[in-house]
C-alpha cells in the first residue's frame, strides 16, 4: 500500500541542480508518508498489528526513497510520483498498507519454456498495476 512504491527522485537539468518542483513533490510525499504512518491505526484495532503495519510502511518508504534517490530521468522520477501517490491512495482507501495482489495465475497457463510461455510473461508484466511496478524488485 502505502509506502510501497514511494520513490525519491531527482531530475538533473544540463546546469546540474535538481529542478525545484519535482523535489518539492518528492518530499511532500515523503513527508506525507511519515505522518499516514505516525496516526495510522490497523483495521483489527489491535495494539501489535498497528505497530507492525506502522514499521512496514516506514521500512518500505525508507528502502524505495533510498532506492532511486539518484533518478535523473523525469519520465522514471514521474513513474515513481505516480506509483507512490496510487499506493498512499489505495491504502488508505482499503486501510491495508500493505500491496495490493494481482489475481494472475503464476504461470498456470503457459509451458515452463518456447514462445508461450515468452508471450504469457509479457503479458503479466504489461498488466502489472502502477501500484505494484517496484514491489517485486525489493521483495
């Protein structure tokens, strides 16, 4: 959910800083992030899930943001802005901080190898939702 794919980026224009408005954001995330997890209660109600569900989405923050803090790309920068905001929207919508699954099969259809089985991966990466486009790379 919430912390999932939350990204730190910077874009680099030719005179080498990062561009004010992409930081700004960047950091209004982060900083948003930390306070949906400071007041964050889990949906038990119970003492332990909500400090487990709190470190998750502190830990997940702090390894993303870590993570691309040396993006330059805008397009990247903007993917992860995008990413980032679906999963603080999901999770609260849903009040789950954790990601959302896909409902694919994993590999249920296609053969372990040939042609098939190329085309079904492809297929599951192009249906991957936003929220979920970084989850695999730190799991």
């Amino acid at each position: 959910m919430l912390v999932g794919r939350v990204r730190k980026g910077r874009t680099v224009p030719a005179s080498g800083k990062m561009t004010p408005v992409a930081r700004q954001e960047v950091l209004g995330l982060y900083r948003k992030i930390f306070r949906i997890a400071r007041k964050w209660q889990s949906a038990s109600g119970q003492m332990e899930e909500t400090i487990k569900e709190k470190q998750y989405i502190i830990n997940e923050a702090k390894t993303l943001f870590q993570k691309n803090k040396n993006l330059t790309d805008p397009k990247l920068i903007k993917q992860c802005i995008d990413e980032c905001t679906a999963r603080i929207e999901m999770g609260l919508h849903y009040h789950i901080p954790y990601p959302r699954p896909t409902h694919l099969p994993h590999m249920g259809l296609a053969q372990q190898h040939g042609r098939t089985f190329r085309h079904q991966e492809k297929l599951r990466k192009l249906s991957k939702p936003l929220y979920l486009k970084s989850h695999d790379e730190i799991s």
